[in-house]
C-alpha cells in the first residue's frame, strides 16, 4: 500500500556530491540558510517494518507524516541505499530493509 510518509535525510556538502555524481543532487530541498534535505518516501508497511525495527522512532502523522528519531546508522545506510538504487522512493526503502 502506498503511503505519502517519508523519511527526512540532511544533506552536507559531501552527500550533495555523491549524489550529483548519481543524478538525484536536483531532489534535494534548500529547508532554510543553506542547510538542504532529501526527501525518501516509503509506504505505510515500510513504515510498520521501520517502527518494529527501531522502537526509538516515531512517526508524525499529525504534521508531517514523517518517520522521526531514526539512529544515524540507519540514516547513512539509507542514504547509501538511495545512492545504490539511484532512487528517493520505496525502492531505496526496500534496499535499506534488506541490509538490515
């Protein structure tokens, strides 16, 4: 089931480059003085599998539909995962999921 969550990613300028490099540097977003984010949405099961994996995390459905509190750990490895499939969708989710 598709799902409009995500999954906030801040972006330096060492991600912006590696991202460049695979074409997805345009998908990032300027979210105030110069500090940028990419935006990787998920479904609403990814979400399900996300929240189990990390009882830490929360998600936001009240504001931003979100997935929030994620370790950096599992941040880098979606970002690598989003680097490996060239994607900010469930695909890179899934990747994630499967490196777990």
């Amino acid at each position: 089931m598709e799902g409009n969550a995500r999954i906030n990613i801040w972006i330096n300028e060492d991600r912006l480059s590696q991202l460049d490099k695979v074409g997805l540097s345009s998908l990032t977003k300027e979210v105030f003085a110069g500090m940028r984010v990419l935006e990787v949405t998920l479904t609403l099961d990814q979400v399900d599998r996300i929240m189990k994996l990390y009882p830490s995390a929360k998600y936001d459905t009240s504001t931003t539909n979100s997935v929030e509190l994620l370790p950096r750990l599992a941040k880098d490895k979606l970002f690598d995962a989003v680097l490996e499939t060239r994607s900010t969708g469930p695909e890179a989710v899934n990747r994630f999921l499967q490196s777990i």
